[in-house]
C-alpha cells in the first residue's frame, strides 16, 4: 500500500551503507565502520562512517587540539587558574 508523503512527513531509508568515492591505489584505507543514528535521520543523513583522515586529517586533528588546549589555558589564567570562577565566567571570557 502507498503512503502519502510530503515535506512534512519524514521517512528514513535504510540500506546498505555508502562507502564513498574510491580511493587511489596509494592511499591508505579508511576505517570501514559505518553506523545509523536516528536523531540524525530526522535532520539529514543518519549514517556515520566510513572515516578516511589521512596525513592531513590527522595533523588537523592534532593542532585543533592544541589551538584548544592553548586557548583554554590561556583563558583559565585570565581568571587566576581557579576552575570555579572559570565556569562562573566561561561565558564572557
């Protein structure tokens, strides 16, 4: 039986997971781990995965992290390295 569905109703489809473009023979392989998340189906696309970073991808990963870690220890001496004003203030800061 057909359903009715418009830009109201929201259908999510379930099938098997796309692996993406492929990748040259040189390149390193991605992490084939895919998963569906529903609350994410209601707003888009629900699968996660597969992951490729790279060289690339890692090194962002690696300074993103250290912009934090700077960032957040230059922002908790501002309030005299004590956690509980940090929180009290972490909007203005």
């Amino acid at each position: 039986m057909a359903r009715y569905q418009n830009i109201f109703t929201q259908v999510q489809l379930r099938a098997a997971p796309e692996m993406g473009v492929p990748l040259p023979a040189s390149d390193e392989p991605r992490i084939k781990d895919t998963a569906f998340n529903h609350l994410l189906g209601t707003i888009g696309q629900a699968q996660i995965g597969p992951i490729y970073l790279g060289w690339t991808g890692i090194a962002s990963l690696i300074f993103g992290f250290l912009w934090f870690e700077i960032v957040g220890l230059n922002m908790l001496a501002s309030v005299g390295w004590d956690p509980i004003e940090f929180v009290r203030q972490l909007p203005w800061l």
